[in-house]
C-alpha cells in the first residue's frame, strides 16, 4: 500500500495516515482531522474519497500489468 502513497499531495497522505492509524498513528474521526487540519469535515471527506481512489487506480494499473 505504501508504494502507491508516493502520487498522494502531503494532505492526501496526511490524511489517510490519520484516518486508518498508518505509521502508528491513532485513528481520528473526519471531524478531528478537520480540527486539527484547520479544514472543514466535509474537505476532509472529499480529500479522503480522491486519496483512496487515486491509491486504488494505481495499485489496479500495477496489478492488471503483471
């Protein structure tokens, strides 16, 4: 997963590692990433869905290649 975390911005991957705890992180709610991010929940939830679609595009590219 990480490998394709290198095509994120630094928000996008911020976000991600707060959302599922990465890099032993804790896990926080889109309303605490909002607070700590200085950003609105529903920035947060927009960042998060595009993040998640821009690692699963690259990671199906790389596997329908193999």
């Amino acid at each position: 997963l990480k490998e394709h975390f290198s095509i994120l911005t630094e928000r996008e991957k911020n976000v991600l590692i707060y959302r599922f705890g990465l890099n032993n992180e804790k896990e926080l709610t889109q309303k605490q990433i909002a607070k700590l991010l200085n950003i609105s929940r529903s920035y947060v939830s927009r960042i998060e869905k595009r993040a998640l679609m821009k690692v699963f595009r690259s990671y199906f590219k790389k596997e329908k290649n193999l």
